[in-house]
C-alpha cells in the first residue's frame, strides 16, 4: 500500500486526462506546496458526503468514493497571498483501503488498480463504434454553436479515446462518471459509454429538432 493525500472535489478525474484546479485553501497549498517541493502526485477522488472545504476536525465527516486517480501535476501558475493554478495529468486508478484525519488535508493509504482490457474482440470492435458516437455526438454539439470541432483531435489509441469519451461527455452526472471510472475492464467501459453516448444523442437531436408545425384550423378552405 501507497500513502497518499487526497483531494476531495465535485468531480472525477481519469487517466491520461487533464484537469485544472484552482488552490486557494490553506491546506491545500500545503498539501500541493509539498508535492511540488518532492514531486508526488496526489490523488482526486469524488466526494461521496459532506464538503471539501469543511475542516478535518471531527465535526463532520468528509468521505469520498473509493475509487480515485492519481493526479501529476504538470503546470504550476503562482498567485497572490500563496494561491495558485494547477494543471494535472491523470495516471493510475487507485482504491482507498483506510483514511487518516490527522493532517489538515485527508489522507488515504491506497492500492493501484490498473484497469484491465477484457475482451478483446469486443473491446477491438467497440472502439470503432464509439469512435462514430463521439464523432455524431461532437458534431450536434458544434451545430449547436456549443464547440469547435475536429475529429482529427480523436485520440487513435483505444484507452486514450475511452477516458477521453468519459470526460467529454456532459450530460450524466458525477456519479455516473464516478461509476466509469470504477468500470473493472475497458472492454465493459466501452460499451457502458455506447449506451450513454446513444442516449445523449437520441436526446440532443430531439432537443435542437425545430418543432412540428400544425394547423389548428380544422376547416379547408378547399
């Protein structure tokens, strides 16, 4: 097992994926301000109960699903009275095995788990169909005047365009990403991501569809 301080937020981090954090609490410039002086990563994990800016003094209870990403940080912006931006990279899925309390911020003692491929005939083929979903997906948005878009941009390696399917993907909820992310094989994320890609999609053509006009007139003039 691996210690390491965790980052509670709102929410879900994957691998190979980007995210950008504003830190401005005390303890978390102190926890970022020492993983930048001994270069560790630190983990992202989404809270499950309570708030990430309630103190870990017992008076409330702050706990996060198990399941978690390790977070690299890549790009540091310094800011005014010790503030600062971050942008991670995401690496390595964990799960949380215990928690201490005792350090401003929250501490996890946690296992890596990487994912693993599954079938590997279903997963071969589920790339190419979710390639297309996220393609038809990204156009209705783009159409909509929401993105810009180029399928260029579409990673080509399968594990890349999973996660990056996950991230992309607005319309589920942070517990929805959060089951994602704890999906056991790449195989069965693909095709989970299918059925929500399909979903959203059947839904934003119906949303920005012009409206069926009818005649209210019963009468022909005929």
């Amino acid at each position: 097992m691996i210690e390491l301080p965790l980052f509670p937020l709102n929410t879900v981090l994957f691998p190979g994926m980007p995210l950008e954090l504003h830190i401005f609490e005390e303890r978390y410039k102190e926890m970022i301000g020492m993983c930048i002086e001994k270069r560790l990563p630190f983990g992202i994990v989404l809270l499950e109960s309570g708030q990430a800016e309630l103190p870990l003094d017992g008076s409330a209870e702050i706990r996060p699903f198990l399941i978690g990403c390790t977070a690299h940080i890549t790009q540091v912006r310094p800011l005014p009275q010790g503030r600062m931006n971050i942008t991670v990279v995401g690496k390595e899925r964990f799960v949380i095995r215990s928690l201490s309390y005792e350090k401003p911020y929250l501490v996890g003692m946690i296992d890596v788990i990487p994912i693993e491929k599954g079938d590997l005939m279903a997963l071969f083929n589920g790339k190419n169909v979710l390639m297309k979903w996220i393609e038809r997906y990204l156009q209705i948005l783009e159409s909509a005047g929401q993105i810009q878009f180029d399928p260029k941009q579409l990673p080509g390696d399968v594990t890349s365009l999973i996660y990056l399917g996950a991230v992309l993907l607005q319309g589920i909820s942070m517990a929805q990403k959060q089951k994602l992310l704890a999906t056991q094989s790449l195989s069965e994320m693909t095709q989970d991501l299918i059925t929500l890609y399909r979903r959203e999609v059947v839904l934003l053509e119906a949303m920005l569809s012009p409206p069926v006009q009818h005649d209210l007139n019963p009468f022909s003039l005929n």
